[in-house]
C-alpha cells in the first residue's frame, strides 16, 4: 500500500509539473512547482514514516529526483521557449541527467560510442561489486583476527562507499547513458575521471554528478544570480545542495541533521576562496599537483560530515552485515 502510494506521487509529479510549464506567469510557474515539490517530499516522508531508513531514502530520492525535474523544465522552458513533446517529456524521466532538451531530438541512428559507454560501464560495475566483496571480507577477517574495531571500520566503509559508487556511478548509470546513446538521445558520462579535479569548481562543475550541476544550475543559480550576482547565487546553490543532502541522508535516518548542509558551507566556502585567489593571479589550478591535492584535502577531510556515521550505520552498513 505504501509502495503504491508514493508510486501514485511520483507518476503525478510528472502530469502536474508538465502543466505547470504551460502557463504564462513565470512567477506563478516557479511558485506552483516549488510548492509542489516541496509538499511531495513531505507527503513521500510521511508515507514511509515507519519504515526502514534505506526504504525512506529510496522513496524520497526519487520523489526528489522527478520534482526537481519539473523545476528544471520549467526554468528551461521559460528561458528557451522550448517545448517538449508529451512522449519526450516521459522519456525525459527515465534518465537521471537534468538537460531536458537532450529528449527533444532523437537520431535515427546510434551514437557510435554507445557500446564504449555500456563496456566501460560494465567493468566498472564489476570492480564495483569486487570492492564491496572486499569490504566484506576486510571485515570478517577483522572479527577473526581481532583487528582494531576503529581502523577495520574505517577501511571497510572506505572500500564498501568506492564499491557502492563504481556500482551505482560509474557503472550502472554509464550503462544507462550507452543505453540511450544506442537508442539515438544524446546521454553523456555523468561521472567524468573526478580524481583529475584541480580545484573543487572543476570537481563539482565539470567531473562529479554532472546532473546535480545541471540541475542546480537552472534551479538555482541562474534564477537568483541577477539577484545576488554570480557569488552569491554560487553560494546559494551550494546551500541547495546542502538541503537536498539533507532530505536524501539525515531526513531518512532521522539523524545528524546539519551535517550535510554544514558539508556543502565549508565547499562554498572554498570555491569562494579559489574564485578570490584566481582574481589575484594565483589560481589553485596553475599547478596540477596543488590543485588536486587542494581538492582532495577538502573532499576527504570533512566527508564525515557528509556520510556521517548515522547515515552508515543505518544505511550503509547493513549492507554488507555490520549492525
């Protein structure tokens, strides 16, 4: 019944935000669809109130994911003056990037990397799941050989969050994304080599999650920039991003709320510093090795916050057994 009751929310979201595009006001279009997201999200969590945390978590990410589509179309709509087909409008929802106008045209034929995308999609995959194997298999050999219980956890979620990452990110969604190539829409990496970031502004706009950039982007960065300016609305899509790590991780466990937002601040922050230094002339990226060990150090040093160990506990770890 549960399961039902958000599948009805998340076949709505698209109906009613494809209507909402229709309209003329473009202040009514953006109140209607935020509205609309926001009472989603709420209805998704009050429905799986009492169930188990990863099943929250699941519903509330794609009750996330589909509104926030809406709001995107919306923006982009508004902007372009471009329609999408009902048909294309769908199909727009059964892929996780936030371009909607990738749908608007289909070729007749396949891209011709489309099988790069799904091989390489499907090594991935499998080092993926040889890493959750290991994380396993470190943690067993822990208990039997009486490791220490601090370090042995460290290193088990290390290698069981890069497994679930090569399984989820780099593998099943490159899949996907050759899947469609091979269908003729033109779906791209939304993971591209993030480890070769030289500042966190490459990290997060050119490299990681790039259908979280986009969709940040036209949510909110551009409606807010002739607001605030560029900095501003820079900072103030790192807050979103912040907020919806919120509803994905510390909404469904219940706990360590602040932890996320907290995350994205201290990101913000930094890409605010890198902008301030390239000003100057003294960029963070002028010498690779800096720039990345700039990146990484803000990527590693406070990710406890990010995946915070209520989250693992919870969420994470069960999957392999630790409870």
């Amino acid at each position: 019944m549960m399961a039902a009751s958000v599948l009805l929310i998340v076949i709505c979201i698209p109906v009613l935000g494809y209507r909402i595009s229709q309209l003329q006001l473009l202040v009514v279009k953006r109140s209607l669809v935020w509205a609309m997201a926001l009472c989603s999200i709420v209805l998704a969590d009050l429905i799986m109130f009492a169930q188990p945390a990863g099943l929250r978590m699941a519903a509330i990410i794609w009750v996330l994911l589909y509104a926030m589509k809406s709001v995107v179309y919306v923006e982009s709509s508004s902007r372009d003056k471009r329609v999408l087909p009902v048909s294309h409008w769908i199909t727009f929802h059964l892929w996780i990037g936030m371009r909607p106008y990738v749908f608007a045209k289909r070729k007749n034929k396949p891209y011709d990397d489309a099988g790069k995308y799904i091989r390489l999609g499907i090594v991935r995959l499998m080092i993926g799941l040889g890493l959750v194997a290991l994380s396993w298999l470190v943690w067993q050999s822990a208990a039997q050989w009486n490791w220490n219980h601090r370090f042995s956890l460290i290193g088990t979620s290390c290698f069981l969050l890069m497994g679930l990452s090569f399984v989820g990110h780099f593998g099943i969604l490159n899949i996907l994304a050759g899947i469609w190539r091979y269908v003729g829409f033109d779906c791209q990496q939304l993971f591209r080599n993030p480890m070769m970031s030289r500042s966190l502004n490459e990290f997060w706009s050119r490299r990681w999650n790039l259908a979280f950039s986009e969709m940040t982007t036209l949510a909110v960065y551009r409606p807010l920039a002739g607001v605030f300016g560029k900095e501003g609305a820079a900072f103030a899509s790192f807050l979103f991003s912040g907020i919806l790590h919120e509803l994905a991780i510390t909404v469904p466990v219940r706990q360590g709320y602040g932890m996320p937002l907290l995350y994205f601040f201290i990101h913000g922050c930094c890409i605010a510093i890198e902008r301030m230094l390239d000003k100057r002339g003294l960029s963070v990226s002028r010498i690779p090795w800096i720039g990345r060990a700039w990146t990484m150090l803000w990527l590693i040093f406070p990710v406890f916050l990010l995946f915070n160990r209520y989250f693992l506990t919870a969420i994470v770890w069960p999957i392999i057994g630790i409870y």
